[in-house]
C-alpha cells in the first residue's frame, strides 16, 4: 500500500507531535553522525520543537517571531565545540573543517534521530541533513554580502522546507534563534561557556569558562553567544514503528521523493511495510 501527499505539513507531522507530547517537556532522541574518520557516533539529545515553531515557555520574555511559518523539521541546540557538530560539518557535502565547524553556519551532513515513546510503544526514526546555524551569523538579515557562504546554503535549504501560514508580521532568523537560547533554562544556558567538552581536565579552563554557571539572554551573553548553535533537521526519510501489539505490529515509511525549490517541499510518499 502506498499514498502520497504534496500539500501542507507532512502526512506524518500531526502523529509524531502528539507522540512527542508523551515525552514531557523535553522529549529525548538520539542523534545518529558520521564522524570526519567515517565511523558511527550516537548521542543522546533533547527535541526543542520544530523550526519556525517554538514551543511555547512561560519563563521566556523575549519578542517571539510571529506565526508566519511552519515546517516539519525537528530542531535541537548543542555547543560549537561538541564533537558531532564537527561530524556534521565534515560529512557534508563542503567537507568542512574543525575550525569551519566551531566558526558558524553550515553544516548539511547526513544524519538519522530516533525517537522511542515508550508510554505506547512507538519508535519514530527520521533521516535527512542536519543543519547548523550560529547566531552572530544571522545578524545581517537579507543583506548578502554581509553573510558567509555557509549562512546563504542553510537559510537556502532551510526556506524550501518553511510553509506560509497565512499569517502576516515581521518573521527574524536573528529572533528565532535568540528565543532557542531564551526557551532554556539559566543553568542550561550556563553550560555554553562550560570548558571545551572533551577536553583534558590537565589543560584547565579558559577565561570565563566553568561548570555549574548560569546565564541571562544570549545578546548579554558573549561567551555562550560564541558556542551557541541551533540545529535543524531536514527530514528526507521518516518511519514509524508501532509495536504496541506484537500480534499486530506496524511499520510505514514516509519518502521525500521531490522538492519544489522556491515554492518549498513537494510530496511524500508513505508505504507499509512488514514490522
């Protein structure tokens, strides 16, 4: 069995949301990279809502961008300095460097997150690109020659995948990602200007570096402001798994099998397959 859906959020949006509901307030994935050696890494991360869609959250003040976009992209936040971030920077198409990875924008290597909801026995697993995005690099909104190479490719993809509401207002790359950091609380906005993940403890921290700080807003923030990345995931393929019933489990695959470029994502097709 096979259908296929060209119009509006994706056929499998609205039952991957209300799973996520089941998760609490911060549903926990796993994020699968590719490493700059070509071996697998995994890692536990937390969803932060969908691009151009951020969850409400009661302790953020901050202006909020108006609902002029939606989009099915997942989205989570992590440090410049973190070793996938590099994993995502090197598997992509630019082969980008470590020093690249830890600059700004960029990225697009490939990745697969896996979701298990186990309230009701569900796996999600969504493959596609993920995307890196820094907010500094953001600043010169619609100006392109202010904006680096890597910020014009995100910000190209990323529109492709931004559906119009209908809603009218002044919609901000710089506000949306200023309101990620603002959706996470003082002491895990502390944690971007931890010392360098990974690094030996003999090397010692840097200038304004040390665990168990907390943080204001990101625009007060230089320390944090410099590691400070969202993430953004382009879905290309996703599957659900039902396994609630292991007379009768469930299994569909749901395939981005065009795009419309300017005019955004084209159509899904879904099959059913054998669990």
């Amino acid at each position: 069995m096979a259908s296929s859906s060209s119009s509006g959020a994706a056929p499998w949006k609205s039952t991957f949301d209300s799973h996520l509901k089941k998760l609490g307030s911060s549903p926990e994935f796993y994020l699968a990279t590719v490493s700059h050696e070509g071996s697998p890494r995994v890692r536990a991360c937390i969803h932060r809502g969908f691009w151009t869609a951020l969850p409400e959250n009661s302790h953020n003040k901050l202006p909020k961008n108006p609902p002029v976009f939606d989009s099915d992209c997942p989205t989570f936040t992590t440090d410049a300095r973190m070793s996938k971030v590099y994993d995502i920077f090197a598997s992509g198409k630019g082969k980008g460097t470590l020093e690249q990875s830890r600059a700004g924008t960029g990225g697009g290597g490939p990745v697969e997150a896996v979701y298990w909801v186990k309230d009701i026995s569900m796996q999600w697993r969504i493959k596609g690109q993920c995307w890196i995005i820094a907010a500094d690099d953001v600043e010169h909104e619609g100006d392109g020659d202010m904006q680096n190479s890597g910020t014009v490719t995100v910000k190209a993809v990323l529109q492709r995948y931004m559906r119009k509401t209908g809603e009218d207002g002044d919609w901000s790359w710089k506000r949306e990602v200023e309101n990620h950091f603002g959706n996470l609380s003082p002491m895990m906005k502390g944690t971007f200007k931890n010392p360098p993940p990974g690094q030996p403890l003999k090397d010692g921290a840097g200038p304004g570096e040390a665990l168990g700080q907390k943080a204001g807003e990101l625009q007060e923030e230089d320390l944090a402001r410099k590691n400070f990345r969202v993430a953004v995931l382009t879905p290309q393929e996703v599957e659900q798994v039902d396994l609630s019933d292991p007379a009768h489990n469930q299994r569909w695959r749901w395939t981005l099998t065009g795009d419309g470029k300017d005019e955004g994502i084209a159509e899904w097709e879904m099959v059913e397959t054998w669990p």
